[in-house]
C-alpha cells in the first residue's frame, strides 16, 4: 500500500493518519528485526502481524474517507 496520496488532511485528521503510519512503520521494523531473532516468540510474531494487517486496513480506511 502507498502513502503517497494527496489528500489535504485537516490538523486532527493529519495527526491521525500519521500516528497510524508511524505505528505502522514501528511494527515493520519490530518484526524485521525479530525474523533475525534465533529465539524470537513465533507467537508473538504472528500477534505483530496481525497488528500490522489491521493498523493497514485503518490507514486505508482513514484515506477513503478523507477522500470522499
């Protein structure tokens, strides 16, 4: 997905938006850094992941409807 859109965000609507990113981007780097884990929790692996999928589905969510 592409955060690439040009979409004029109010301040609350901006702040929003980019904390889902910054989130987002938080726990890509969480979960690349464990995939060089030895020992790394797969259960917890898979939890990020999951939370990563739903932070995306937020993000494209928050931009449809700013879009409208």
């Amino acid at each position: 997905m592409s955060h690439k859109h040009a979409v004029h965000l109010g301040s609350n609507e901006d702040y929003q938006y980019r904390r889902l990113v910054q989130e987002h981007r938080d726990l890509d780097e969480k979960i690349e850094y464990m995939r060089h884990v030895p020992s790394a929790d797969t259960s917890q692996l898979k939890h990020l992941k999951i939370m990563k999928l739903r932070l995306a589905d937020q993000m494209e969510y928050r931009l449809k409807e700013l879009e409208c």
